[in-house]
DNA sequence: AATATCTTGTGATAAGGTTCACATAAACCG
DNA sequence: CGGTTTATGTGAACCTTATCACAAGATATT
C-alpha cells in the first residue's frame, strides 16, 4: 500500500492540494507545476513534489501535473467520496460555532448530533443538527458509526468526558479544551488549544527582531 | 539573551508549562519533577527538561523544580504581566464565539475590539467587546498599540482583507480562513485550519492499524 | 556520615521533515 | 527533427526536534 509510511506533516498538506485543485479544476486549468502550486499554497515547490511521490509518480517531467488526474487520485486517496460521521461533545459558544461552520460542504465530514448535559439545550436544532442528551451518546454512534467527536465542553469536564465517551466507542477526538488529556493507546487525539495558538504567534512577534520585507533577488 | 533560540515547538510547549504550574501552585504543591509534569502534561519527560533548559539551570538535581521559582520565572520570560491587545476581524458564527472565549481569564491576551463590514452588526455589544466597522480599524489600532488580528472572515475576503489590515499595521495573523495568506516577511501568519485537523485526524484513524492498548510493563 | 535513591542537564544519537541540486524525460520551438 | 526549455522525482545534505542514557549533584535514609 502508499499509505503505509506518508508523513504526519504530509497528511496535512493533502487536503490543502486538494482544495486548491478543486478550484483549478473548476476554472478550467488543465496542469499545474510543483512551483505554481508553491506560488499559491506558500509552500515550497521540492516539498510538495516530496508530498506528492509519496503516493506515486503522478507528474509528468517537462509538464507538471495533470490537474483532472491529480484531483481524482487524491479524491480516491483521501476517500473525498466517503462521508465520515463526527458527533460535537459541547454547545456552549464554541461548539455552536462549530455546528454552524458547515465542515460538510464540499467536504467528506459531517456533524450529525450535538451533545450536551445542559437540558436547556437538549431537543434543539442548530443548523438542522440536533442536540441530545449524554444519554443518548450511545444510540446516536452505534446508528452512525460515529468513531469521531469534536470535544467543546468546558476544561474541567473535559478528562471525565473523554472517558465516557471514549468508553462509548469513541476512538479519535478533536480536543479543543485546553487540558491535555488521557487515552488508552487505540484513541488518537489532535489537541488545537486556541489560547496557546495566539499566545505562541504573539510570543514570535515580541521576541524576534523584526524581518526586513525580503527584496526580489536579482534576475540571473 | 537566553531567548535567541528558543525552538518553535518549545514556545508552543512553555504556556502548557506555565498553566499547570498555576494549577500545581493554587493547590500548594510546592515541588515537581519532569516526569510528574510529563504525567500530567503527556510530554516525554526529557523533552520537557530540554524545554526548560533552554531558559536556564531552573531545576535542581535530585529535587525537581520548585513549583513557585518556576511559576515566577516562566511568568517573567512569557510577560504574562504584560496584556497584549488583539482586534477580531469577521464577526460571524466562528467570531463571535472567539469573543466570547474570553481569552482574557488568566491569560495575558485581550481582544479590544470586533470588526465586520455588515452594518447590522456594528455598534453592537458582544461580551461588553464592541464590533466596530473596518474603517474605525485604524484608530482602534492606534489607540491601544494592537499589532496582532484574529482574523475570521469568510475565505473569499481573507486575502484582501489580509492585506487591508497589515497595510494599517498588523504583524500578527491567527488565520482561521482555509486561505493561505500571502504577505510581506514582515508579518508572521498563523494558520488554524477546522477542516483540515479534523480531516487529518479522520485520515490517521482510517489508514493506520487498531494500535492495542499498551499492558503495564512488568516492574523491573 | 556513609549509602542508597532521586532527578537534573546534556552529550550523543535517532527520528522526522525540508530543501538542494541534478539526472532524466517530456514538451516546446523553429 | 535536433536543440532548448521545462519540470519531475529523488539521492544526499541539512535542519529541527525527540529521546536515550548517564555523570553529577542533591536528597533521603539508616
């Protein structure tokens, strides 16, 4: 199989060549070089040719890319056909947030149930998901086969959601609380802690001097 | 200086550090080690040891850290004493929720002002942060020094309204767009892309094995 | 006070990722 | 159709980050 050894980092650029194909593909372009794609994504041209041996020789030398043929292996690569199912464990100002942001347009992920303790919250629909009780975390995966949550509730309750659900079935979470959470091995956790995401970017900017625009290099 | 050359990863890491500590002082705890905190936190203990001595000898052998010395200088080196003020540019569903995250509480980040270019919601309140049109950007900028911008705006106005806000003086982006953001040097972008983490995650979760759960090693 | 235990800080090494630079081959052009 | 240009795929070098493993110093124990 490709996909035995592709790189995390890798994996996180796919999606970003894929979206933007989709838009080529849409205006008609027919090919794309490694270095037009740079110009665009702000990546760099030898690291998406790496990207992209990693799934085979899917270039042409002299050429470049064939945008159809890339967007379809991709597309079959990343199962774009495939929709997964995710529940949101949380509707607090985050987790409606996130019910609204629509991850399914023109994507292969969609939120099919909110979850929250909160009974003034259970029986509504935001965006025509509608919102459970915990209780019914249970149900809602098995008839789902939900494997994935978005965690959105409060950080003092994060660690003892985490388990429940995760004892539920749960085996990949989108941690969007700021505590570091416990899993047994099979759980696979992706943490985005916002507060330290702008702390970090502001962090740079105080301490590093400040980098002169860089000139256009002399044409040779 | 001992923050010339901090690794990337490490500066990510430092506000972990530091908010645990915070927990660890409230609770009295007066002493930690690095495989206490590699515990609680998930880090490889020695990762964490290298973290801290890149600011310095902060630990004692056989002994661990001393929670309040650690506290106190993590507290100087990240400036948490200084407030650090941030606009929101794009008050939509994502925005708005982003100012009511109240990044505020115990952090020493504070979003000043909103903006949007819908008429319908400037002037209004949210969280007592006032959303403002983007013509009032360059005077909220001035008046509270802010350098960094939250920026939540729908894709297809990232780019310009990237280039409108660093051309009034911003240095900092947190990009929440999927766009990637082309900008002068100058100017330091984050990118916090919704759909690609959870996609990655969801690629993870397909293509690799059922990792089984570790057994506790026999004790030695 | 001697011994056992603990835990740091760090040299060395491994792992992960990026970029250079170029052989190779296709495309383009006159 | 031969020469020039273009752009891939990849070996090798490089850079960044993570982890191992241990000397050395401090603590704890008897």
């Amino acid at each position: 199989m490709a996909d035995q050894k592709i790189p995390q980092v890798t994996a996180k650029r796919l999606p970003l060549y894929y979206r933007y194909l989709e838009k080529l593909h849409v205006i008609g372009k027919q090919r794309i070089s490694s270095s037009e794609l740079s110009d665009a994504l702000q990546i760099d041209p030898a690291t998406i040719r790496r990207d992209l041996s990693y799934l085979g020789e899917l270039g042409k030398k002299g050429y470049g890319y064939n945008v159809t043929y890339l967007l379809q292996f991709l597309r079959d690569f990343l199962k774009q056909d495939e929709v997964t199912s995710v529940v949101l464990i949380g509707v607090g100002n985050l987790g409606t947030a996130l019910l609204r942001y629509n991850f399914y347009r023109s994507h292969n992920t969609k939120i099919v149930a909110g979850f929250d303790r909160d009974s003034s919250k259970v029986g509504t629909d935001i965006d025509g998901i509608t919102v459970y009780d915990m209780d019914r975390l249970e149900d809602v995966i098995q008839l789902h086969q939900v494997e994935v949550a978005i965690l959105t509730v409060p950080v003092n309750f994060a660690q003892q959601t985490a388990d429940f659900i995760i004892q539920k079935g749960i085996r990949g979470i989108l941690n969007f609380t700021p505590a570091r959470l416990t899993a047994p091995a099979h759980v696979r956790i992706h943490n985005i802690d916002l507060t330290v995401e702008l702390q970090t970017l502001i962090y740079f900017l105080k301490n590093f001097p400040v980098i002169e625009d860089i000139q256009e290099p002399e044409p040779t």
